[in-house]
C-alpha cells in the first residue's frame, strides 16, 4: 500500500514569512504540499499541514529540521494508507 504523511502544526503570525521561505528551501523539488487553515487561533497562530505524497515521506526529517525553529506547536505526524 501507498502511505501518504500529514504533519500539523503552528506558526506564529510574526514568522511567518520566514517560515514559508525555510520551507520552500527545505522542499527543494519535492512534490510536498503546504496548506494553512483559513484564520489563525485565538492565540494568533497559523495553523499549516505539509502533505506528503507516496514516495516523499522519507523528506519529512529534512523539512522538519529546517521548520524546527518557527514552530508554536508540535510537530503532528500521522500517516495514512491508500484504500480501494
């Protein structure tokens, strides 16, 4: 079966910028997608999901040292299989 990773976590407003830029770098040429909810929390925080295709999971320690320094929360990964 074909996993795919989902990793969730917070960013505060004020970096922002810089945490998309540590990304993007991060990401290189990978296929891996970046989401953010539509609003931040109460607390002012952006919510972002990087979805990880089949066959990419193995980039999400790269891209998790590089996004360590702008989080607000955890990093959450959960991974899921393919069905039917």
């Amino acid at each position: 079966m074909s996993t795919q990773l989902y990793v969730y976590y917070r960013v505060a407003a004020a970096q922002v910028d810089d945490a998309l830029i540590a990304f993007r770098k991060a990401r290189v040429e990978a296929p891996i997608e970046l989401l953010q909810r539509p609003e931040p929390s109460a607390e002012g925080e952006w919510t972002w999901m990087e979805i990880y295709p089949p066959g990419w999971t193995h980039r999400e320690p790269q891209v998790a040292a590089a996004m360590k320094d702008f989080l607000a929360s955890e990093r959450k990964v959960e991974r899921f299989e393919m069905l039917g």
